[in-house]
C-alpha cells in the first residue's frame, strides 16, 4: 500500500481538513503530523487548543493511520524523513504559502514523491478569525498561554493595554521581521497606565475592582493572555482573595514588588522615599500568594527591586534566591539605567543557579536593547510597559491644541483617522 504524508495544526478543524483527509486516505496508509506550539510560533498564532488535545484530535480523524509530532513550519524535514508517495495539501497554499510548497515540491522531486493538491473550498471557516477565537476562548485556555509561550518561544513580548482599543492594536497588529510572523504575545495590566489614564497617582490608590473592570472589558474583546502588575500586593490576605479572582478572569500571572509603605512609580528611585520589603516578610507575601494558586499553569512572580533602590547585585541575588525557596515561579528584576549592564549582570548570575526558572523585564529605561539580546541573556519574557498610553496622551493634546488654536477642526484633520476608518474599526458598526 502507497504512504501518504499530511500535516495539519487543528486548531479549528473545518471541512478543509476532511476534504485533504479523504483525498489522502484514497491513496493510501496516512500519517498525520501535528504542528507543536514551537512549530506554529512565528507563522500563525498560537493554537487555543493545546498541544496534546490536537494530537488527540488527529488521532479521532475518519482515515488518519498513523498520528507523529511535526516539530517545524515546513513539513520537509518530515517528508525526507518518511520519503512518502503522496503529500496532500489544500491547493490555497499557491497563493499563501508558495515558499513552502516550493520546498515541498524539491523535497518530494528528491526521491520521487508526488504532490496531491485538493482545491480550496469556499466558506471555510478561518481559524485565525479574530472573533471566532475569541468565542472559543475560556479562561483557563488563555491563563495558560503564558506558559506556553515561555516553553516554545526564544522570548514573549507583552505590552501595556490601558483600556480595550490599546489591547486591540497588541492583539491584532502583526509585523513581519525576516520572514517571521512578530506579534505581541500579551498584555502588561500596568498600575502606571491604568492609574494614569484614570487621572490617579501610582500610588496604589486605584481600587483592585477598578482594575479588575479594566480586564474584563479587555477581556471581552480580546484572546491573549495577561501579566498583572499587583504592586506589592497589599496585605497577604487580601492579594490571596485577589489571585483567585485573577485566575477566575484568566489572568495568566501576578507581579509582586518587594515594595512596603507608600508605593511610588519605580523609574522615580531613590528621588522619593520609597522602602524595600524585609526578605522574610515579602517570602512571606510569595509564599501567600502561591497558596492562592487554583490553576497550576497560573504564575507568582516576585519582582526585584534592589537594583531601582541601589541596594546592590548581592542583595537582588539573595533575594532571588530567597523567593524561588519561598514559592516564586519566575523573577522580575528592574532597572532604571539607560544601559541593560546591570540587568544583564543579574541575569547571568542567576542562570548560573537556575537555568529554567522563567526571567522577566522591563526594558523602558534601557530602551536600545533588543529582544534577541535579551533572549541571549537568559529573559524570557519583555515587558514594554507603558508605550502605548504614552504615545496616545501627545497625540491627544496636539489635537485638542490646535483646535484651541485655531478656533475649528480643519487643521488637525490631517492627522486624525477618517471618520469612515474609525467606524470600521470595529466590526459591527456599520
Ligand atoms: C508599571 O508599568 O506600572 C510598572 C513598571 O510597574 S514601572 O512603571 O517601570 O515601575
Ligand atoms: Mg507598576
């Protein structure tokens, strides 16, 4: 009996899939390799269903024989590895792959494999619908991405989502960089952000309902997964009630400032009194916080702020350690410097010790850095914590300017989305 290769991510199975299965399976015995996350990151966004239920799924499928890991984008790897007779595929890909069925089509000429395209239905369903996937995402999925995307990317880019529209643009902007799909990965629920855009100090002053009101409007209208920003948490009883309300809403993990007293905005340092936890009483607040865990994908991660306060590299080192023991799933360390040095030093230093344990940072101060140099240091999650409400103020204040002075709309006009764009912004408007 011929051998016939398919491979398919299944995240949203549709008709298509059936359509190159029954093809497949009128051919001959079918292996079917899935797509891992790690396969899919940089190409398509990451599954909802998670990697094991996929593989589940294949499995269950009217035809497939065999069901294998496919472990990269292109399925080349794969099909000199099983050199089949036929490799079936969706005939859509011309158009939206061709660099990949081009691959295809050399691998195969190699040892002489046919390529089998089935023509593309109309209608089928597309599984990176933005709204299809945001009625097929409970909380649990969306708690759980996070890690997820620290197992199978390099590192995970979160941003700052102030309100709805900001989330809107992290969730749905997609750039291209060498040939790779970027996106951001998630949202940064900021103290500095949200308390700001409600005309409130940093100061822990906001109310956690009004943040939690925040995130669930964000939530409405959006998939990806969320860090919130707890300050210091409060006192323990109260930020134990909190955590389960946040994994409740699928909120994927907290960080907690070894901040006491009045809390002021970090990037201010020793310019305003500001006071570091003792390292026993903030263990304690860790070790608080990690009962409070219902869902074990959801994260504690305890937030270093020894270089903002100029205590020293020893004292952020020992109090690493101290929260790992204490119940700490990842670290965040900070820095107000304009250069990583410091933030890099730390970072090497706690490799030496914990080579998995998740590493966090913010890079606002020391902007030049790169993600791949971050990534190189040993972080595995980039937090830009505050550019989008900071690019939204100046914008809004030169529009209410020039109408000021100007004494009419016209002059800004030019500057300002139409009227038509911003109505179809959101479908369902018009
Ligand atoms: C925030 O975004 O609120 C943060 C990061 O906590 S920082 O403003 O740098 O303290
Ligand atoms: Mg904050």
């Amino acid at each position: 009996m011929s051998s016939v290769y398919v491979g398919f991510t299944l995240d949203v199975v549709h008709t298509g899939h059936l359509t190159v299965l029954e093809r497949a399976a009128s051919l001959g015995h079918v292996t079917l390799g899935v797509l891992t996350d790690k396969a899919v990151t940089g190409h398509r966004p990451l599954p909802i269903v998670d990697f094991e239920q996929r593989k589940r799924i294949a499995i269950g499928l009217k035809g497939v024989s065999k069901v294998i890991e496919q472990n990269q984008w292109s399925y080349v790897p794969n099909i000199l590895e099983l050199r089949p007779d036929y490799f079936v595929h969706g005939d859509d890909w011309v158009s939206t792959e061709p660099q990949l069925r081009e691959s295809v089509i050399t691998a195969l000429s190699e040892y002489g494999g046919t390529l089998i395209e089935t023509s593309h239905e109309e209608g089928v369903t597309n599984a990176t619908d933005r709204y299809l996937r945001s009625f097929q995402m409970t909380s649990g999925a969306r708690l759980s991405t996070l890690r997820r995307l620290i197992s199978c990317k390099p590192i995970a880019r979160f941003i700052e989502a102030h309100n709805p529209m900001s989330a809107l643009i992290a969730e749905t902007l997609v750039s291209n960089r060498s040939g790779q799909r970027i996106v951001f990965d998630g949202f940064w629920s900021s103290s500095l952000t949200d308390s700001t855009s409600m005309g409130l100090p940093d100061i822990e002053v906001l109310d956690f309902s009004r943040r939690i009101n925040n995130i669930n409007s964000i939530f409405d209208v959006t998939t990806k997964p969320m860090i919130y920003d707890a300050d210091t948490g409060g006192i323990g009883e109260h930020l134990a009630i909190n955590i389960t309300t946040l994994q409740r809403l699928g909120v994927s993990a907290v960080i907690i400032e070894d901040k006491t007293g009045l809390k002021k905005n970090s990037l201010l340092g020793n310019e305003v009194p500001q006071t570091q936890d003792k390292i026993e009483s903030f263990s304690q607040k860790i070790t608080i916080a990690n009962k409070a865990k219902v869902d074990p994908n959801f994260m504690v991660i305890a937030r270093i702020e020894s270089l903002i306060l100029e205590a020293g590299m020893d004292d952020a080192l020992t109090r690493a350690k101290a929260y790992i023991e204490a119940g700490a799933d990842g670290i965040m360390i900070h820095s107000r410097k304009k250069t990583p040095d410091e933030v890099f030093k730390f970072s090497n230093l706690f490799r030496d010790s914990y080579s998995s344990i998740p590493l966090i940072c913010v890079p606002t101060s020391y902007n030049k850095v790169t993600e791949t140099e971050l990534a190189n240091n040993g972080f595995n999650v980039v937090i830009y914590a505050n550019q989008l409400l900071r690019s939204a103020y100046p914008a809004m204040y030169n529009a209410a300017k020039s109408i000021l002075e100007n004494g009419r709309a016209y002059e800004v006009d030019q500057s300002l989305m139409s009227i038509k764009e911003i109505l179809n912004l959101i479908p369902g408007t018009s």
